[in-house]
C-alpha cells in the first residue's frame, strides 16, 4: 500500500513542502512575505467562474512545478530576491500534492490526477 501511486505522490509532495521550509528559513526570507503568499496560487480557480476547462488549464499551468523552477533559475542567476518566491510557490505545490490535490482534469474540479476530491 505504501507503494501507490498516490501515496508516492502525496509522499513526494510532503517533502517539496518540507524542503521549501527549510530552505525559506535557512535563506532568511521573510515569513510575512511566506504567508501572504502561500495561497497566491489559488487565485487560478478563478478561472472555474468562466468555465471548467478555462479553470483546469489555468489552474494546471499555476500547479506545475515547471514555472517555479524557472523563476528560481531567474533568481539564481540574475535576481536572487526571486528564489523567496518560487520556494512559496513550490511550498504551495508540495503542500497541494501531500494533501492529495492533484492537477484537474477538464471534466469537474473534483477529478484529479491523483483522486476524486
């Protein structure tokens, strides 16, 4: 049981989540900043208000980790300010997966790639 699927992906989800604490803390960033932030991401579901296949691809776009990890390449390189942000939003991420919110299919909100919500 602990090999499924979506126990490895809630488990994996827990530890971006984890990493991205620890990493935020050690950085010395601002925790205020964190938790203004952390629910930024959801603002994407907006989308659902215009339709279920607007929301679930704004929603997958905003819930992948390919643009925070882009932002923290930016941000290693070029601006180091913008690491703080793509920790908070790969915390996000993390914390969405560990918790079993998987990326929406274009059916229903509910239908996810790890579960029906």
């Amino acid at each position: 049981m602990i090999t499924q699927p979506k126990w490895l992906l809630q488990a994996e989800g827990a530890g971006i989540f984890l990493t991205c604490l620890v990493v935020y803390g050690l950085r010395g960033y601002s925790w205020w900043l964190f938790s203004a932030l952390f629910l930024a991401p959801d603002l994407s579901m907006l989308g659902y208000l215009w339709n279920v296949r607007l929301g679930a691809k704004l929603y997958n776009i905003v819930h992948t980790e390919v643009l925070p990890l882009a932002l923290a390449m930016v941000g290693i390189l070029y601006r180091p300010r913008l690491v703080a942000f793509s920790l908070i939003w790969l915390a996000h991420i993390g914390f969405d997966r560990m918790l079993g919110f998987g990326l929406k299919y274009q059916t229903r909100f509910s239908e996810t790639h790890l579960a029906r919500v």
